[in-house]
C-alpha cells in the first residue's frame, strides 16, 4: 500500500498541470477563437457551456468588434433556457451598453418578449404584464418600420385586454363583496384607461348598479345613459331594461323611505 501512494501522488500532479495549462490556453484564447468557441456551442445547443464564454468575452473584450455579438447570444441562451429575468436582464445590458449595436432593436423585441412570457394568468399579479406592455411599446416607437412590429402590436392587444380584464374582474369582486365605492373607482380606471377594451361596457353597467346601491341614482342613470349613447349595439340592453326598472323602484322607494324618516322627526 505504502509503495502505490507515490505513484497516485505523481499522477494526481501530472493530471494537475494538465489541468492548468489546458485553463491557461483556454485564458490566453484570442477573442476571434474565444467567440468561435462560444458559438459552436450555441449552434449545438450546449447553452449553459456557451454563456461562460460569452460571459468572459462580454467582461475582458467588451469593446471589440465581438462585444455585441457576445451579449446577445449571452441573453439567446438565458431566453432559450427559460430564464427569462436573467435574459430580459441581458439585453437590456446591450441596449444600453452599445446603443450603436445592429443587435439594439432585436434586443428591445426580445427584452419585451422575456417579459411577456413571464405574464400570468388575469387573477394574479400583473407586474411583468405592464412591464412587457411598456417594453413592446418602446420597441415600436424606435423601430416602428421593423418586421416584428405586427407581432408586437397584436402581442399589445393582448396584454391590453389582460390588464382589463384584471381591472374588471377587481371591480365584480367588490361588488360581490359589497364595497361598491371601491368597485365604482375599478369600473372607473377599466373605463377611462381601457376604452377600447371589450369589457367596458360591462364596466358600465356594473358600475350603474354598484351607484343604484349606493343611492346614487341620478349617477346610475347618467352611467346607462352614456352606455346606451357609445354601445348603441350593446348585447346587455335586456339587463339594462331590467336594471333601469330597478333603479326607478329603489329611487321611489328611497325617497318614501326618507318622507316618512321625515314626518316622525317633526313629530
């Protein structure tokens, strides 16, 4: 046993210094191979190896004419991992790093489309939606001629339509649970902030009966009124009718209510 350790001892040296020259000629790499090296492994999928080398390139040689090409495939292998904060991260780094970069306006596309995977489900949290809404939007303003405008206008529709559905949903679960001042201020924003949205006049009409109960039934009234005049073809005039009937009954019935609240106190 004694006489195999040195041998195990002179191999685990002789496998050390292999090691550290094979990390000195990957150190010393010129940056035209270090970039090669890094995009062969793009190309064949190896990501998470790929970004190391990006990584070095983007940090030792940002400013050679292989800086750019590094950071974008640096955040491509982040977006393709599925690791979308770190990727919307990285080209965001580009977009302000190296404003003259041919890669600038495919990295806003690409930094709106990390946000807009993130976007959840209406019932929950909306942040990385409006973060993607706003991103989108700024990528068509500097690029309003580029191919992937159509894409991100309808990627915008949708997102628009996410964020008003949020605010209407919010809205009915206040009525629900009757606190209809604060439902009226979610009917209100779904209104004024997303007039072309299909829920609005939904809005509307929810926001006339949370003011019917409330009393307010010269503001419920001027709401159906407004309804009726901007969805002259609203499919909700059935409800509207019957909603309409309801507000002239409580109306009546209120104003009985507070004559008789006022005879007693005369008396």
């Amino acid at each position: 046993m004694i006489k195999v350790l040195p041998y195990i001892f002179a191999l685990s040296f002789s496998l050390s210094l292999i090691s550290c020259s094979s990390t000195e000629e990957t150190i010393s790499l010129p940056v035209e191979e270090r970039y090669a090296k890094a995009k062969a492994l793009f190309d064949n999928g190896d990501y998470l190896e790929a970004i190391e080398d990006f990584k070095t390139i983007t940090v030792q040689f940002q400013g050679s004419e292989f800086g750019d090409d590094a950071q974008f495939y640096l955040a491509e292998c982040r977006f393709i991992r599925g690791e979308y904060i770190l990727a919307s991260a990285e080209y965001d780094n580009l977009v302000r790093l190296m404003p003259g970069s041919p890669f600038v306006s495919v990295s806003r596309y690409k930094r709106a489309e990390s946000y807009y995977q993130l976007s959840p489900k209406p019932q929950l949290d909306q942040k990385y939606t409006r973060y993607a809404l706003d991103n989108f939007q700024t990528y068509i303003e500097f690029s309003p001629t580029d191919s992937l405008v159509k894409d991100a206008e309808q990627k915008i529709n949708e997102l628009t339509l996410k964020l008003s559905k949020k605010m209407f949903d919010g809205g009915l679960l206040y009525y629900r649970l009757e606190y209809y001042k604060a439902a009226v201020s979610y009917f209100d924003k779904l209104i004024q902030e997303y007039h072309d949205s299909p829920y609005v006049d939904d809005g509307m009409f929810w926001k006339a009966k949370c003011q019917n109960e409330r009393k307010d039934f010269a503001g419920a009234e001027q709401t159906i009124n407004e309804l009726l005049v901007k969805f002259p073809d609203t499919e909700l005039k059935t409800d509207i009718t019957e909603l309409q009937v309801k507000i002239e009954k409580d109306k009546t019935e209120y104003q009985q209510d507070q004559q008789i609240r006022q005879m007693s106190k005369s008396e």
